[in-house]
C-alpha cells in the first residue's frame, strides 16, 4: 500500500490548523477517517481531496 496515513496531529498539520475542535468540524463536514481499533487516522490523499472540493466551492466549510 503506497497510501500515506497519518495521524490526528500530522493531519492538523497537513490541514494547517493547530486545534483538535477544528479537526473535529472537518470531519463533520465529511473529511473521510480510517478507525482501526481506537486509533483514528487519515489518508492524505483523502485530505487533499477533500480541500479540492471544497476549494472549488469557494471555500467554504460548513458544519452543523
């Protein structure tokens, strides 16, 4: 598997945003996860994915 997967802090990092909550709201608004077990991690193309596309719908993210 050539797929990077990181974990919450390196996704923060990729994402650029220094707070968990922040985090939590993305994958609200439906940044894909991977749970194996209890440990949570991300796709880093999942990540680059996901701000594509809310890149092209201007950039905005909402979360409910």
């Amino acid at each position: 598997m050539d797929q990077e997967i990181l974990t919450r802090k390196q996704a923060m990092s990729a994402l650029n945003i220094k707070d968990y909550r922040a985090l939590n709201k993305l994958i609200k608004a439906g940044l894909p996860v991977i749970h194996a077990g209890s440990y949570v991690r991300f796709s880093k193309s999942d990540i680059s994915e996901f701000l594509e596309k809310h890149k092209e719908r201007g950039g905005e993210v909402t979360c409910k």
